[in-house]
C-alpha cells in the first residue's frame, strides 16, 4: 500500500503520546508537585502551541505536511531524552512544551495530508483517526507495564525510541508538492480572511468540545484513577478504552458522517461527552468506568471526524493547512484551559467535584453548538 508508511508514522507517533498521558503526570506527582501545579504543567505550554499550530498549518501549506510532519518527530524524540534527565517543575516544563512543539506541528500537518489522499475524504480522515487511536492505545497499555515494571526511567527511554521509529516510517511517506507558492504572502496572512467566516468560529467550538476529554486523559483522568486506588497497569488499560471507542468510532462513523446545519451529529456526540466527563467518578468500579471511557472515546472521535470533514469540505486545497489549523484550534484552547480549571477545582473542592463542573461544563458547550449551527452554515 502507497500511504501505508504515512498511517504507520501517525500510529508510531501517538503510540509516544499514548505514553506520556500517563507517565507525565504520574512522574510529576511522584515528586511532590500539587494539583494546580501538575495543571499548570499541562496548560502553560498551551499558550505556545495555539501560535505555532497557526504557523505549522500555514507551512503545510507552504513546505508540504511531510517536513512539518518529520520535524514533529525529531522533537518527541528529544522530549523523551529530557525526561530522563529531569527533575523538579521547570526541567518537567521544559520537557512539557518539547511535547506541546510536536503535538502543534503533528496534527495539522497530519490532518491535511490525509484529506488530499485519493478515496473519500471521510474514509481517509476516518482512517487516520482510527490509527491515531491504535497507537494511543497501545503506548498507554504498554506504558502501564512499563513503569509498574521497569519506572519511569525505561518509559522515557522507550518515548525516544518510538520517536525514532516514527521519524524513520515518515522518511519513507511519499512526499507531495507544496500546495501554494513561496513567493506570495505572508504565510499566516491568509487566516483573516478565514477568522471572517462564521463557520470556523462554530468549527472551533467543536474542536474544544472534542479535546476536552483528550485533555484529561492527559492530566487529571491518571490522577482520578490513582486516587480510587487503581494500579498503573489498571490505569493504563482504563485509560486506553477510551481511544478504543474512539477507533470503532472512527471506521464505522466515516462514511455517515455528514457536515451541514441539519445533521445533528455534533451535538448528540456533544451531549455523550458531558455525560461520561460529569458520571465517570460516581462509581468506583473498573466495569462503569470503562463503560464511560468507551463512551467519550467515542463520541470525541465522532465530533473530530465532524470538524475534520466540515473544514475540509468549507476550504479551498491551497488553504487547507491553515483551516485546518484554525479549526483545531479549539484543541489548543481546550489543553490550555481545561488542566488549569481542573487543577483549581481538585485543589478546593476535590478531584471528583472538578469532573461534575467539567461535565457541566461539556453539556453546555453541546446546547451552544446546537444552536449556532444555522448561523455557522449561512454564508457557506
């Protein structure tokens, strides 16, 4: 299969950050740090990648997404050779924003390369989403083991080899032609023509909702599970159900998906993350809590799938990388927001009360998008 490298680099690449989900926060924790600060670890590099997702999706338009993509690799590779090395909030830090620089230049590079693949472009992005997932799945599993076996030291080492792995598999990723000139505009001057579009702004919404579990599977679920007395192996496979539902979703999703003011995808899938983020902690059992993870794996797969194809479909190929940037901008918006609101809350009220507000939180965002969606769609 032509592309087969490309779906194997993004498989191998989030096998990497299946494991930092519960490494980082775990790693943080052993050395004293509170709650808002292992929140503040998690947001803070946030305020970086918003600006270089920006940059990233307008030099995939520029450069094509396979450098974006190889240079997005090289960097987890060393944020797992740091954190061996690191010890107390700053060096962890320091290792955190190394992440954030590679999640930035991942994701829009990856995004737009799959939707210029030959096929349906639902199909394409589907089975991107459902790679993704695998990888994230398995990195999380085997993370779990990994520390409860060999410490955090042996889990960072085995982050760089993956790192390298995935660098090795995009080398071999045919590469396309850049798909708008270097001789033109500045290349982030093309988002002001797309900020002025109602549907980018609804876009982003959907985005954030989508990433709000994703941003707690990479702070504060480990930490819930830790605190109901789960072992690392236990966590890791309850964390991994999550990107399980979010693989079944991705497949059997991608060719129903449709984008539009009528269907009502995204808020159903809205609706389903506020009930599994708000009913995860009512019940200490590995059976409901699986249960919920499958369900948010799920829906946030379904409303990614949503936003993917909703943006593809809205812009134009040479501008593709930026809107998709754009668009997942509510990704960045979501890490940046939802570790510091949850690293406030477990601190005043408990960790269990932060889920109830975050739940909340999501049932809100879902009736808001339910009902800007004909405003989003008017000019399109």
């Amino acid at each position: 299969m032509q592309h087969a490298p490309f779906f194997v680099a993004s498989a191998a690449w989030n096998f990497g950050l299946g494991m930092t989900w519960l490494a980082v926060p775990l790693y943080a924790q052993s050395q004293g740090l509170s709650n808002a600060q292992i929140g503040l670890l998690f947001a803070a590099p946030v305020l970086a990648q918003a600006p270089l997702n920006l940059v990233g999706g307008a030099y995939t338009d520029r450069i094509g997404g396979r450098r974006i993509m190889l240079g997005s690799c090289c960097v987890q590779v060393v944020a797992g050779l740091w954190f061996i090395l690191a010890q107390g909030f700053w060096m962890l830090m320091l290792g955190q924003v190394a992440l954030v620089l590679s999640r930035a230049a991942f994701w829009p590079a990856t995004w737009a390369m799959a939707s210029e693949l030959p096929g349906q472009r639902g199909v394409q992005l589907g089975r991107l989403n459902a790679v993704t997932n695998f990888g994230q799945i398995v990195g999380t599993v085997l993370c779990g083991f990994v520390l409860a076996t060999f410490g955090f030291m042996a889990t960072f080492a085995a982050l760089a080899v993956i790192g390298f792995v995935s660098l090795f598999a995009g080398a071999a990723t045919p590469a396309h032609a850049a798909r708008r000139s270097t001789a033109t505009r500045h290349p982030l001057a093309g988002y002001l023509p797309l900020l002025r579009r109602p549907i980018m702004v609804y876009t982003m919404l959907c985005a954030y909702l989508s990433a709000l579990p994703f941003s707690l599977t990479m702070s504060f679920y480990p930490l819930l599970l830790a605190q109901f007395g789960h072992a690392e192996g236990t966590s890791g496979m309850l964390l991994s159900l999550r990107a399980v539902g979010s693989i079944f979703a991705s497949l059997l999703a991608a060719r129903f998906v449709r984008s539009g003011p009528q269907t009502l995808w995204p808020v159903v899938c809205g609706v389903a993350v506020a009930a599994a983020v708000g009913l995860v902690p009512t019940v200490n059992h590995v059976a409901p809590i699986g249960f919920w993870m499958l369900v948010v794996g799920a829906a946030t797969a379904a409303m990614t799938l949503y936003f993917q194809i909703t943006i593809s479909e809205a812009s134009a190929s040479a501008e593709r990388g930026s809107a998709l940037a754009l668009g997942g901008l509510g990704w960045s918006v979501s890490h940046l927001s939802t570790p510091l609101l949850m690293g406030f809350l477990a601190d005043r009220y408990g960790i269990v009360a932060g889920f109830y507000v975050l739940g909340a939180f999501a049932l809100a965002g879902a009736l808001i998008i339910a009902l800007s969606r004909r405003w989003a769609f008017r000019t399109v």
